[in-house]
C-alpha cells in the first residue's frame, strides 16, 4: 500500500472543514465530565467549573482530543490555538516563546506564560517544552492569569493534568516510526496500592536524525538532531477520610544539535554586487557549512509533594516544589565578517588564531557556500581585501569566527499554601500566599577556534586550546514574595461576578563571576564592563534591585439564555524586570553607539512589564448543542514590553533583554465546532490581532511598527471523522490545518538603520561613503504559511494503529527570524519539513 497516496486522498477531509479548536467541546476524560449535562470540568478559575461558565476565552484539549491529534508536547497543542504561537528549539532545547494576543515571552526573561501542572505552578521557562507525563487535559487560558495562577502569567497560562492512579490497573504504551530515523516511545503504568494508595510511572523516548545536514563534516547530521528521555513517577494516598497526599518525581535527559540558524543580509547597496546580500528571509535556501559540530545538554530534576486537606466547608492545599535544570550548548561562532580573529595584533593568541584562520582559508578557497558568503585566498573581509578577501558570514567552516560556549544552570525551591472554600454555596473565595528561591548562574564564552574543538569550561587561559576572548558570568538570586486571595459571587440566577488580586514582590540580585584578566585578542578586559585602573583589571560590582506590582482581575458573566452567556473581564499582568549579564551596556554604547553613531539604548538592568488587559465575548452552543461558538474581542496595553535584542561584531556576540517603553494591542477571535453527524465534527477558528508601538525610547524609530513576534492572524481548520465498521473497531481519521500570518520579530522593520559595515567602509579598502553600508529590513518579514496535518487509522476498545503525516505539503516556513540590526541581516531558523509515520498503541 503506497501510505502517502492513501494520506495524501485523506487530506480531501480537511477540504470539508469550514471553521480548530472547539476542540474544547470535546468529552474528556472519565471523571472530569458533569454527569447532568455532559459539560467540560476545567479549573480556569482555579476551581471546578463548566467550561461555559467562565468568562473568558478558553481552549481546551481532553484525553480523547490528545490522543486523536497525536499531541506531545507544547509545540503540538499550541499549533491548534487560535491567538497563540511557539518559537521552540531553535538555539536550544530550554529556547521557548510562547505569544498570546501580541504578549511574547523575550529570549532570556523569564516568560510570559505560566504552566501549571497537576495544581503546581512550574518555576523555569526550559520546561514550557518538555514531556510532562501522560497527559490527561490541557487548557490554555488567555489575558492576564497572575491573579489566579501567579508568577509569569502575563499573558496567559496552560493548565495541565496528568494521570492519577485509581482504583484499578491500567496502563499504555505508544511508539511511532517515522522518517529521518525518527522513532518515539511513551509507556504508563498505573495501580492501586492497598485500599488508599495509588502510583503512577511514566517514561517517554524519542530520537531523530533532524531534517537538515552539515555540508562541510561529511553531509554529517549535526544540524537538528535529537535524543530526548524522561522517566515520571506519581503517588496518591489517602492519609485520612479527609487528606490527601499527592507526591510527583520527574527526570529528564536530552542531547543533540544547537543553533539552527542561517545568517541573512539586509544591504541594498551591496546588491549590485551580489544580489544575495539583499536577501528576503523567506527564500533562503538552508545550506549548513559549519567546521564545528553544534551541541545541546539538558537534564531536568524535579520533585514536588502537595497536601489537600478538606475541612468542613473549605479546602487547605499546600505543595512544595524543588527543581533543577542544567543546560548548555557549543557552536560555531558569528564574528568573521568582522575581523574579530584576523585584524594585526601583538597578542600571541592573536597571532595564533589568526594564522589557524589563515590555514583554513587557503584550504578552503572555492569551496561552495550560501551566497553571498564566499572564500578568498585571505582570511581578511573583503571591505579591506576586494580581490583577495572573504565574506565569511557566520557559522562558517572556517576558524576565523570562533566558538561559543552558552551554560544556564538554575535551582530552585517554591511553596504555595492555599484556603479556599469548596465551590458549593453562592458566594465562594480562597486566599493564600506563595514563596520563591532561584539559585540561576548564566555563562557566555567566545573562544579562539585553533582547530581543537570547544572546551567545555567557561574560561580558559592564554595558550589553551580554546582561549577564551570574551566572557559573561554571572550569578543571579532572586527571592519572590506574593500574597493572594478572590471572590466569586452569584449575584442572581444569571449573573456572577468575580474578583481577584495578588501582590508581588521579587528581590533580585545580580553578581559577576568574570574573572579580572585581559582578553589575549585584544589585550583589553575579558569583559567590557570591566574597568582598568592602575594597569589592573577591575572587578564589576553586585546590584540589586526589588520589584513589585499588584495585579487586580475582575470577571462578570450573564447567563443570557440557559445555552448562552455573555462575559468580559479585565486584569493586569506583570513580569519582574531583571539584569542582562554584566557588560552588555558596554559593548553596546562602545562596539556600537560609538563606532557607527547608532543610538540604540541597553542597560545591564531591564525594566518589570505591566499590561492592562481587557476581553469580552459571548460564548454558548445552537441547535441543541449541535453547534458550539466562541466570539471575543480584546484590548491590551502593554508598558515596558520585555524584548531580546542580538547583537553581532567584531566585540563578539551579545544576548540582552530590552524594554519597548510602550505597546498596544488590539482584536478578536472566533471559534465554531458542529457535529454535522454522528461521529463526523468539523470545527475551527480565527485570530486577528492589530499591534502599534507607541513610545519606544530604545529605538524610536520604531515608532508605529508592529509588536514582535505576533501574528497578523491565525486561521483553524480541521475535521475528524469517526465510524464505526464493526462492533468493536472505528474508522477514525483527522486532518488539521493551521495558517499562521505575516510575522515581524523585531521592533525595528520597514526602517533603514546604520550597520558596522558603514563603521568600516570609510576606513577599509573599498573606501566608500558610510551610506553604503546602511541596512534595511523590509525583507526581514516572516511570509504568511500554512500547515496541514493528517492522521488516518483505525481503533480498537484497547488498540490503536494510525498512519499520519506531519506537514503533509512539505511547507517551506521559517520558525523564527532573529534581526540583529547593527549586524546588517537576521538569522533565521526553519521550521520543520514534510514527515510521514506510523503509530502504534495499546491500553490496558
């Protein structure tokens, strides 16, 4: 049987569907549904509730729902979410932004969105994207949640259940096989343990050659390979008539490639040239040509044990949560162009590297790259060398631009204690307090490449193989403080009201652990920041700050008719500023700002974020409930936006987070499920979002552009079909489509802007006027693009077997596009390719 002509005639399904998910109105799973009326139990509010009761927007996955889309991890379900975007895994696995309605989570803040699993909230954003356990329900709440849900829920939260050990055993076990050597496992096991115990086990593998090859290590795969394994373990027991004990373990281990990026260039005046070096993102071709083999290391320990103790009337829960996360990664390095390892120097290590860039070169000449990226007989850019130089671009498989060594440990320690009232009477309330502890140590180390590899610590000394010539350290603290309570309130029959507040307090605290050399290339300190006094290296000083905001949410709600409701609410989010690593204001104001007399403003501390958020909708079902639908509009302002600004030159590389002093964000969505039949549900959805920076002191030049990283639109569609064709076997077919509309990722877009190349043109070779080297980013827009997914198969009471294709077009996209403006281009990463598999299940 030829599987993709048989996948491919089964896409017509997805022709049919006219609106994704009020998938929300799916069952869910056993125990979850309301026995009189068939409703969606979910804890938005965190409290049990119909999901036609809460006022708000809603998207909710059930058990069934997760198993018939094949859903995992975040990315999955996040692609079925009207409003709501990922950008995952392209420079590491721990890499996540999540955008909600024009509010993004900014590379290297903390984010936007909180996750909630099983009632705890979890601390580090490297666990947005990670297996969680065998999932049960997962609900995606948007506009501020930090009222209910606490720290981090700006502009949202996802809510997730897990399986919990019942009275009987039970168990399961799912493996796919699909191209590229790609092959995933997952197995569960749950069972009782006396009369008043219950455990559960939960592991998870996967692996994958990755779609991409490096042309240079032997047509090797080292671009987007991965190994990923997790093993969960969960214990319920009863301790008395009324108190229950609920304790969880989980670990995790992933190894594969980093930074899956190509650079771009965005300069018109050199297109005479080359018309490569005035490239529109979305027509790269990905070629991979890097001498240093890329690596990813991520393991994950956590350990969490909650108490719920019912009291008459009321419920006290209490948890504490302890986790660890370490990751690093290595990679090529983004400098070349730039002379960094090549310009004349006395430093030995100057010296050395120069001439191991010099050995390349003359090795190298001809070989074949990504225009216009090309080498010459010299290891000098060709701004200083026309005839004879190169254009190295980044990551190339030359040692003239480096290495990189980036490390990111955290530990930390959370508790909440919670009273709230069992949700039976009119008026129902809780209140409560929450205490956190991080211990989090960031590193970034540029390296030498003499042809050695990459060393694995952070510094290494003058004559190493890997010296280190530019170094960020630092340990941060940070001590978080909240206390909590609300009230929701049946005004009458048809009308309820509810009000919440929480009042944060977060001490932060910075402290370098840069080491007081100088940097061997240069003869400079190793890190900017540092200063020089008396001939000796400085050491740079602790800071702290404390930030804190109150965030207030008021929701009402009217019954209009007993199958619709109208709702609005209002609430304000808030995340904590914090500290870049020290330096970063040095190398911007001095490698750039003084250099090519750009203007761009950063500080080593970045501002808190606060939005004001407002939404209102009716939501209900038609022709006796054959018909769901959700309709919201929203209004949000967002003041001192958390951005991530790149920055590349001859300094090196730069990761920093900026603020945009003010952003507003406006519109609306719609959601639509109907059941043309027994068994056969078309459903889907559409987000349009508007955005405008108002006030951006950072870059005021953006002024009027759109908010990064946020969607024009988004458009669902999808069907699933599911018939029976014998007494004990269905027919079940699914098909989704998702279109995701044009996408800015930076503040700065239809505006020219000055580069380091107009720093160097006036003083190089080719001796041209500073203009010429004047960047403009029109072409930096992400293009609309569409995905369609399909699974065809058949089930059993206990069996599964599915055929699915993942990107069934081969959709050529990009995952994201990283402008790094005083560059001159962008680095853009691609999104996943055409994939076809087969899966197999089976339960117990």
């Amino acid at each position: 049987m030829n599987v993709r002509l048989v996948l491919a005639s089964g896409a017509a399904l997805g022709a049919i569907a006219f609106t994704a998910p009020a998938i929300a109105q799916d069952s869910v799973a056993t125990g979850q549904v309301a026995e009189e009326d068939n409703a969606i139990i979910v804890t938005a509010r965190r409290q049990s509730e119909s999901l036609a009761d809460v006022p708000a927007a809603v998207t909710v996955f059930s058990a069934e729902t997760l198993a018939k889309t094949g859903v995992q991890r975040a990315d999955d379900f996040i692609q079925l979410t009207p409003g709501v975007t990922i950008v995952t895994g392209t420079a590491e696995a721990g890499d996540t932004q999540i955008n909600i309605r024009g509010i993004n989570g900014a590379r290297d803040a903390e984010s936007s969105v909180a996750l909630v699993v099983d009632g705890i909230l979890k601390t580090n954003t490297a666990q947005l994207n990670q297996n969680q356990g065998t999932l049960r329900q997962v609900e995606i709440l948007k506009g501020p949640q930090g009222a209910l849900y606490g720290r981090n829920a700006a502009a949202g939260a996802i809510v997730l259940q897990t399986l919990k050990p019942g009275d009987v055993l039970e168990g399961g076990v799912l493996v796919r096989a699909a191209q590229d050597n790609t092959y995933l496992a997952n197995a569960y096991i749950a069972t009782p343990i006396g009369d008043s115990a219950g455990l559960v086990l939960s592991g998870n593998y996967s692996t994958t050659d990755g779609f991409f090859r490096n042309t240079f290590l032997g047509n090797s795969k080292t671009v987007d390979d991965q190994e990923v394994w997790g093993i969960d373990g969960r214990f319920v027991a009863e301790l008395g008539p009324n108190t229950e004990l609920d304790v969880k373990a989980r670990y995790a281990d992933l190894s594969g490639a980093s930074i899956n990026f190509n650079a771009s260039f965005h300069l018109p005046n050199f297109a005479a040239v080359d018309p490569a070096f005035f490239e529109d993102v979305n027509t790269r071709q990905f070629g991979y040509y890097s001498n240093i083999r890329p690596t990813n290391d991520q393991t994950t320990f956590e350990a969490s044990a909650k108490v719920e103790h019912d009291f008459e009337g009321a419920t006290l829960t209490a948890w504490v949560l302890y986790t660890d996360v370490d990751q690093s990664l290595t990679a090529d390095g983004t400098s070349a162009d730039f002379a960094r390892f090549t310009f004349p120097g006395a430093t030995p290590a100057s010296v050395a590297a120069s001439n191991a860039c010099f050995g390349t070169t003359a090795a190298l000449t001809g070989f074949p790259l990504n225009a216009p990226t090309f080498i010459g007989n010299n290891p000098i850019p060709f701004i200083f060398d026309p005839v004879n130089g190169s254009t190295f671009g980044a990551y190339s498989p030359t040692t003239c631009d480096g290495t990189q060594l980036q490390v990111r440990q955290q530990e930390d320690i959370s508790g909440e204690i919670r009273l709230a009232s069992n949700g039976d009477d009119a008026v129902n309330w809780q209140l409560g307090a929450y205490y956190l502890h991080i211990e989090r140590e960031v590193g970034i180390s540029l390296g030498a490449d003499l042809g050695q590899g990459v060393s694995r610590q952070l510094y290494n000394a003058p004559g190493s193989s890997n010296p280190t010539t530019q170094l960020y350290h630092d340990a941060f603290t940070t001590d978080v403080y909240a206390l909590f309570a609300s009230v929701d309130a049946d005004l009458s029959d048809r009308f309820n009201v509810s009000v919440a507040g929480r009042y944060d307090i977060e001490d932060r605290q910075v402290e370098s652990l840069v080491p007081a050399v100088f940097d061997p290339i240069t003869g400079g300190p190793i890190n900017p920041g540092q200063q020089v006094v008396a001939g000796a290296v400085q050491p740079i000083a602790p800071q702290s700050q404390t930030f804190k905001q109150f965030q207030p949410k008021i929701s009402l709600r009217y019954e209009l008719t007993d199958d619709i409701n109208l709702y609005g609410n209002w609430g304000i989010g808030f995340k904590s500023g914090g500290f870049n690593n020290q330096g970063s204001a040095a190398i911007v104001e001095t490698g750039l700002n003084q250099f090519i007399g750009s203007t761009v403003l950063i500080d080593d501390q970045y501002r808190k974020e606060v939005s004001s958020a407002f939404e209102a909708g009716i939501k209900g079902t038609l022709l006796d409930g054959a018909v769901t639908f959700d309709l919201a509009g929203y209004y949000t302002k967002i003041d001192d936006m958390q951005f991530f600004e790149f920055f590349v030159g001859g300094f090196g590389l730069l990761r920093v987070v900026s603020n945009i002093d003010e952003v507003e964000v406006y519109g609306a969505e719609l959601n639509l499920t109907a059941e043309l039949m027994q068994g056969w549900t078309v459903f889907g959805s559409a987000n349009v979002t508007e955005s405008e920076i108002l006030a951006n002191a950072s870059r005021p030049v953006t002024v009027g552009n759109k908010s990064p990283y946020t969607a024009d639109y988004t458009l669902n569609f999808g069907t699933q079909l599911d018939l029976p064709v014998s007494n004990s076997i269905d027919f079940v077919t699914r098909a989704d489509y998702r279109i995701t509309g044009p996408t800015w990722f930076h503040s700065l877009q239809d505006d020219p802007n000055p580069t380091l190349f107009s720093g160097l043109l006036p003083g190089s070779a080719l001796a041209l006027p500073a203009f010429v080297g004047d960047a403009d980013y029109t072409v930096a827009q992400r293009d609309a693009f569409g995905v369609m997914d399909l699974r065809i198969g058949f089930e059993g009471e206990q069996w599964s077997i599915t055929a699915y294709a993942e990107n069934l077009f081969n959709e050529k996209y990009l995952n994201e596009v990283i402008t790094a403006v005083e560059f001159g281009g962008s680095f853009i990463s691609p999104g996943a390719r055409q994939r076809f598999g087969v899966e197999l299940g089976y339960k117990f």
